[in-house]
C-alpha cells in the first residue's frame, strides 16, 4: 500500500484526472509533458489513493468546477470510495399549526370632545388632584 503525501488534478487533452505524488516537482513533470490547469496540494498528512480521493471530495477541492468534479468522481468510484453528496441547503423545521381562538366582537367607544370640554375636563382632574 503506497502513501502519497500531494494530491489533485490535471488536464491531459481536455480530460481532468486526479494525480498523485510524494512531492510538488511532481507538477514540473506534468507541465512539461503537456499537462494544463495543473492544481495539486500537499495533503494534511500521507493518505493512500483511496483516502486522499475521499479527502479531496470532503474539502470541495472543485470549487464547482464540474469537469472536476467529474473527475474526482470517477477516480473515487474506480478506487470504491463512497462520495459525499452535495451539500443541500438546511431544510427549515416544519411549523406546527396554531390553533386559534376565534376573535371576539369588540366594539369601541370614541368620545369626541371639544376644545372647550377638553379643557374643562383637565381643569377639573387637576383641581381633584390639588385636593
């Protein structure tokens, strides 16, 4: 069982596929022969084949490129990793339903003043007041 301690993808004729390597000069090999849209990284520590595919698919190493995507899917199910799903946006909990109380009849009672009651109204609490 070998240990890879860089991982990623490269496109060869318009084709990702994920690579491996014990060292970044790895991606010097691959330019020169005629490798493009090279993205290799250095793993958090040595993973065989098999775990650094389903690393690169927990991480979202394809930034929603889909040709990636792609890739990294294919590589996981020739190697019989399960990939994760797509991450689907947190469904909000169900409401329970709300009995309601039917609504009472109020009627309300405006009293409309004048100026000139009004004023004598507020005279006359302040006089009880001074009392």
């Amino acid at each position: 069982m070998s240990l890879y301690s860089h991982a990623g993808v490269s496109k060869l004729n318009g084709e990702f596929k994920v690579r491996f390597a014990n060292d970044a000069l790895r991606v010097k090999v691959l330019a020169k022969n005629g490798h493009k849209d090279i993205d290799i990284i250095e793993l958090k520590n040595p993973m065989t084949k098999e775990d650094a595919v389903a690393y690169l698919l927990k991480i979202d190493f394809d930034n929603g490129n889909k040709a990636v995507r792609a890739a990294l899917e294919a590589a996981a199910d020739k190697r019989g990793v399960t990939a994760p799903k797509a991450k689907a946006a947190p469904k909000a909990p169900a409401k329970k339903p709300v009995a309601k109380a039917p609504a009472k009849k109020v009627e309300a009672k405006v009293a409309v003043q004048t100026p000139a009651e009004a004023i004598a109204r507020a005279e006359a609490e302040v006089g009880e007041a001074l009392m």
